[in-house]
C-alpha cells in the first residue's frame, strides 16, 4: 500500500461522506446516501487495509514524527471506518425514519425535527409536556434499529480484536475514558451544592409554574430559549454582530467565500447545529435551525468557532495530512467552538458588542449563560459514565441502560430525562469525553488569552493571530499537547468549576 494513495482517496471519502450528511441535515435531501460513497470507498475499511496500515506505522523511523503520527491517525480513522461501514444499512434505517416522522399535535402534524424548536417556544408547561411525551414516543419507536446499529459497532470492534468498542475508541482517541470519568464524577460532586442553589434560585424566576423536583427536559428546551434576553438578541443582528466579532481578531467573513452559512429555516433541517468540512481550507459549511433569541447568537459562534478553525488550517497540511483535518478525536475543534460561544458570557464584550446599556445587565446576561454552560457540561459528565457502561464488553441490557441513562443524566442536571432516550442522545465514539476535554482546555486558552493580551483580548489582533497560528495546524495536535506546549500545564476541571461558580454568583 502506498500511504500517499490511501490518503488521496481518504481526502476523497471524507469531502464525500460529509457533503452527504450536510444535504440531508440541511434537508436538501430525504435520505442520508451513503451506500454509493460505501461502495465506491468501502476498501479504505477493510481489515487488510487497517492491517496495511497498523505495518506502516511500525515500520516508520520514529524521527518522523509528523509521518508516524498521521499513519496511526489514518489507522484510528480507518478502525472507525470498518465500524461504520458494516453498520451502514441500519445508521440508514434510522436516518430515514427520522426523516420521515412526524408528530401530531393541535391539530397539525409536524416533521420529528422540528418538534424541539416549538417546545423552545412554548410557554405553558403543560403543553410543554403533552408536545414532549409525543416527541418522545416518536423518537423511541426506532429504538429497536438503534440497538441493532450499536450491538454492530461492537460486533465489528471485537472483529477488530479489541476487547470492546469502549477499548477501541480509548486507542483511536488516546483517551484514558476511566480516568477522565473520575475527573468529571469528581466535578460533579464538588460543584453540586453550587449548582443546584443557582438552579433552584433561577427556575424559580423563569419557571414559576414548574417545581424544581419536577423539572424534565422539555423545561430545560424552554430554559435555554430564555425568552427576558429577547430584546438584546434580536434575529435582524445574528451575522452583523458575528461579523462585527471577528473583525476584532482582524478577520473579515465578507473576504472568506470558503466559509457557507446556512441559516435558512426548513421544516425537514435537523435542528441541531453542526460544522461540515466538506474539503477544508475551501469548503466549510455551517448550518444552524434559528429558533429565536440568545439561543441563536451562542449556537452560530460554537459552530462558527469550528468553521474558522477548519477554513484557517494550512492548504498545504490539509493536502498532505488529511488525517489531521479529519480526525477522529474532535475534542480540539471543540475547544475553539467554545471559546467563541463562551464570549457571551464577558461582560465587557456584551456591553460593546450588544445593546446592554449597564454593567449589571450584562452581568445578569452572563449569569443565564454560565448556568446552561453549567447544565450542559454537568450532563456530558453523567453521559460519560453512562457511556463506559454502554459500551463496555458484554450484551446490551436495554432496559437497564434505559435506566442507567435516565437516572445518571436527570440527577446530575435536575432535568428529567425519560428512559427512552437512552440512545438517542449517545452520540458515536465518546462525544463526551471530547466536549469535557474541550471544555477543560477552553478555560484554560481563554484565561491565556486574557493574560497575554488583556482584559478585552477579543479586539486584538495579535489574539487573532495567535488563533490563526493555531488553527493553521488544524488537529495536528490533541487539547492536552497544545495545554503543555503553550504552558498551561495538565488540563484540570478546577479552572472549570472555578469560572462557573464565579460567572453565576449574585452580585
């Protein structure tokens, strides 16, 4: 095997495989078409050629460092690949009766993906609930294919002589998922009496009409919406207030063609927001489903964040090492989605860059914020454990990982989740573990940031360019390289907790 044809054709693959889930996000198309990218790719997969790789990786000089580590790279991507190519049928199963149901409610019947959108929008809870009961009955009913699907994930990792897919994914991502488990349980614990005391405090206000031991997650839709900040986030200022953001680092979105927003709004969109390197540095795609409100704002700078580190990795990298655009561990471009999102949450760039005409209103502003951050890296603690049991050896024990899921992530948010989304919010090869160690990383970038260049470090320049400097490398490096190269030190989620209890605390 020549290693510079593998990874043409792995260039090839991916721009394919991600304009397809672009389209049928985007809802351009009904159904995810993957059989065709699957025939015509499918020996980029194949035991021989992960074998063909694994030699490669051994048989480089260990001075080549870049080489060696891209081949284990592709070897990483390749493993994930046979898992995704013997489970294509059923991962198309699923895409095409989420795309062709529909709830009915009032009298109206609505696409299964834009359900979420009106419950963000509802303000009685008892319509709230009656509209998520059908969400949920709706979800579940493909809940016999998904369990087919992840029962041939692990099938296929075992025929890959892992132990298990949870031992598979800890050596693609180099991930010790135990270990960081014990770090998010430890997070959990110490900042629990801290969080729910400003929940509590805070539901109270926004949801008069819901108890706090009653909370479930259509709430938690409706809470994030947060209707008050309304007047400060108004649809008609999205692009110009993203525009206006990255011109502080010195970048200009109307010079960058290569970067695609689509914010339009479809009934058959996938609500869920996501970034699609469709052939970085001159194809990325971006797609949001607006709902309204601050919501809006945060959700286009997360994926903005990953836009521009994609639209500024290095032409030449991106040629020569596609593995390092399209890696498998995503925690890195996460860690710059977050460091866009959490600007909503500085007080000094609300006030210049959004109509908050005093101090103590942006404060408020960034005490709601900081508390959905809280709420969601919280959840992806509870969904890590989770995880680990999902995917550990051994058969799937539907109804007790139902409960597993539903108590872990309803405890550690004080939202309710219902047993029946057990798999539907689990997302492929330990998502989890990459948003907590983005999150980790985040904190830490930002404080450097902030240090390096000031108080109001998001109108230099000289921080876009250091940005710019570090997206040029795109995924070359994980979270935890680029904490020790840039002096941070080991990722740790003490800053974590520390920011969080600070940006919620009463004045």
């Amino acid at each position: 095997m020549l290693i510079s044809d593998y990874r043409r054709d792995f260039s090839q693959y991916c721009t394919a495989f991600e304009t397809a889930h672009f389209r049928y996000r985007a809802g351009f198309d009904k159904e995810l078409h993957l059989e065709e990218i699957y025939d015509r790719c499918g020996d980029l997969f194949t035991a021989q050629a992960i074998e063909s790789l694994r030699i490669a990786y051994e048989e480089t000089p260990p001075q080549f460092e870049t080489e060696r580590l891209g081949v284990r790279l592709l070897t990483g991507s390749a493993r994930a690949g046979f898992l995704e190519a013997r489970a294509r049928g059923l991962t198309a199963e699923v895409a095409r009766y989420e795309a062709a149901a529909v709830v009915e409610w009032d009298g109206e019947r609505f696409p299964l993906n834009d359900v979420p959108r009106i419950i963000s929008n509802e303000p009685l809870a008892s319509r709230r609930r009656d509209l998520g009961a059908r969400l949920v009955d709706a979800r579940s009913r493909c809940n016999d294919s998904r369990i087919a699907r992840l029962e041939s994930l692990h099938e296929s990792a075992r025929a890959l002589d892992f132990d298990s897919y949870l031992a598979l994914f800890s050596e693609i991502t180099g991930t010790d998922f135990t270990s960081l488990a014990a770090s998010a349980a430890r997070f959990l614990e110490s900042t629990e009496s801290a969080y729910s005391s400003t929940l509590a405090r805070t539901v109270a206000r926004d949801l008069p009409d819901v108890a706090f031991d009653e909370l479930q997650l259509v709430d938690f839709l409706y809470f994030q919406r947060i209707l008050p900040l309304d007047p400060f986030f108004p649809s008609h200022d999205l692009m110009l207030t993203y525009a206006t953001a990255m011109a502080g680092f010195g970048i200009r979105i109307e010079r960058q063609p290569n970067i695609h927003i689509d914010a339009e709004s479809r009934a058959s969109k996938n609500p869920r927001a996501a970034c699609f390197r469709i052939e970085p540095p001159d194809d990325v795609r971006l797609l949001i489903a607006p709902v309204g409100g601050v919501h809006d704002y945060t959700t286009l700078f997360h994926e903005a964040g990953h836009a521009q580190h994609y639209g500024w990795s290095s032409r030449e990298l991106c040629r020569r090492y596609p593995e390092f655009v399209y890696a498998t561990d995503h925690a890195t471009s996460e860690g710059y989605a977050f460091l866009f999102s959490h600007l909503f949450q500085d007080v000094g760039w609300l006030m210049e860059h959004r109509k908050v005409a005093t101090s103590a209103e942006a404060r408020e502003i960034v005490r709601r914020l900081a508390l959905l951050s809280w709420c969601s890296i919280r959840r992806r603690c509870a969904s890590l454990e989770y995880e680990i049991e999902l995917h550990e050896d051994g058969p799937i024990q539907a109804e007790e990982l139902a409960v597993a899921h539903s108590d872990a992530v309803s405890r550690a948010t004080r939202f309710k989740r219902s047993p029946a989304l057990f798999l539907t919010e689990v997302d492929d090869g330990f998502y989890s573990a990459a948003y907590l160690r983005a999150w980790g990383f985040e904190v830490a970038l930002r404080e450097h940031l902030r240090t390096r260049y000031g108080r109001r470090w998001w109108a230099s320049r000289k921080a876009g360019d250091e940005l710019i400097d570090l997206w040029n490398t795109s995924s070359r490096y994980t979270v935890e390289e680029l904490a020790s190269l840039m002096g941070f030190g080991e990722i740790s989620f003490d800053l974590l907790a520390e920011s969080l209890i600070a940006a919620t605390k009463e004045d």
